[in-house]
C-alpha cells in the first residue's frame, strides 16, 4: 500500500513573541482618565474631612496620608485594567522580578547617586529657596513622616509608575535612549511644584531619573530600581538631618 502522506512538512510560522509592554497608548490615556478625576476627588474630599475635623492639609502627617490612599487608589485603577484587558497581573507586569543586579550594589548605587547629584547641585549653583518641601521637612514631626514615606512608598509608587508602566511603554515607541530620557524628564518635572519651582532641582531629579530609569532597563527589573530610589533617598534625608543638627 502506497503512503500518499507529502514527502515533506511545511513548518508552522513561529508565534509571534509577546508584546513587551502588554498595553499600549490606549491603555495609558484611559488610566490617565480615570486616575486623574479619582486623584481630584479624593482631594476634595480629604479637604471636607479636614475642615469638619479641623485637620490641617498641609501639615506632613496629613499629606503623607493623603498621598498613600490616592496612591493604593491609582495602582487599584492600573491593577483593574492588566486584568481586566489582558488577564494580566500586576507586579510582575510592571517589573517586580529578579534582577541580576544584587540587592546590596543597588543600595550601594542608590548612596553614590545621592552624592553625585549633591555635588552636581553644586555645580549647578542650586539657590536657597523656602520650597513646601523644605517647610515639611523643618516642621515639629514633618521630617520623620516624610522620612518614612519617602524611604518606603514613595519610591515603590513613583518607580512603578515611571519606571514599571510609563518608561517600558516609551521605550517601545521612542527607542531605548529617547523613551528613558523623557520619562526621566517627566519625572523632574512632576518633582518641581514641592520644590519651589525651582529649574535647578527639576534638572536634579530629572538626572537621578535618568540614573533609575537606566538601571531598571539593564537589570529587567523594577524592584531593584525601587531598592536604589529607596536609598538614594534616605541617603538625602540623612544629609538634610544632618545638616540641619548640625547648625542648631
């Protein structure tokens, strides 16, 4: 009996490799949407609450727990939408891996960034300039609230946010080099109302940006870009403590 079979196989194109990121613009412009509005509302709302409970809102106990509840509202809102669409889910598609950069170089790194951007502040010529910021760190209990918040979900908020969601997203559409550098940017700008609107410090920040940015993009992984911002943060805190005892 003869094999009427072909005496050949056609290979199968190979499936196409998935998208990294998963979402797109799209997406984007929707969590813009929706997180926005929600942010405004919780602010309203954090202002009714502070004047039937006679709160005052800009004290750094206040903020830090304003800030901390519009954050968990915000990563609800990007949480809902990788599930939601693409029944993905949320830490790892935002970066949270391993990371081939060790835990202690990062911390390391975070420590010599500060330092370096200090002496580039320098150069610079960064003028005094009573910035919110600075009147929350002088206040009675400011400076140890914003110390924690700063060291712990600052920096696990903000590099989710930049670094996880924005930074891969403007990679893929801009190129490696112009997709770092304007999120970086965008990062400095943001920085720039709570310190005075001061161009030297948004150039500052924008710099220490560029450096998460680019270690997040060569280690693959958002957690040890979290690790250095969590350092090279404390290590300005202590600075700003320091000095601060120092000149009483």
């Amino acid at each position: 009996m003869m094999d009427d079979s072909p005496s050949y196989i056609i290979d199968a194109p190979a499936p196409a490799p998935p998208r990294t990121p998963i979402w797109d613009w799209r997406d984007a412009g929707l969590f813009a949407g929706m997180a926005i509005p929600c942010v405004f509302l919780l602010y309203l709302i954090g202002m009714l609450a502070a004047k039937a409970f006679q709160i005052k809102l800009d004290s750094a106990p206040a903020l830090v727990v304003f800030q901390s509840i519009a954050y968990a509202a915000i990563f609800f809102l990007l949480a809902a939408i990788l599930r939601l669409t693409y029944d993905a889910p949320f830490w790892s598609s935002l970066g949270w891996l391993p990371s081939t950069v060790p835990s202690l170089v990062a911390i390391a790194f975070g420590i010599s960034l500060a330092f370096a951007i200090g002496f580039l502040g320098g150069l610079l010529k960064v003028p005094e300039v009573d910035s919110p910021m600075k009147k929350l760190l002088s206040s009675p209990n400011g400076g140890l609230f914003l110390a924690i918040f700063g060291i712990t979900v600052a920096p696990l908020a903000e590099e989710l946010l930049f670094r996880g969601f924005l930074q891969p997203l403007m990679v893929r559409s801009l190129g490696a080099v112009a997709g770092i550098g304007l999120t970086s940017v965008l990062f400095g700008v943001l920085h720039l109302e709570q310190n005075g609107r001061v161009w030297q410090y948004g150039a500052l920040i924008s710099a220490a940006g560029l450096a998460f940015g680019v270690l997040r993009h060569l280690s693959g992984s958002t957690r040890t870009s979290v690790i250095t911002h969590a350092s090279y943060n404390g290590t300005l805190f202590f600075a700003f403590f320091f000095a601060a005892h120092k000149g009483q």
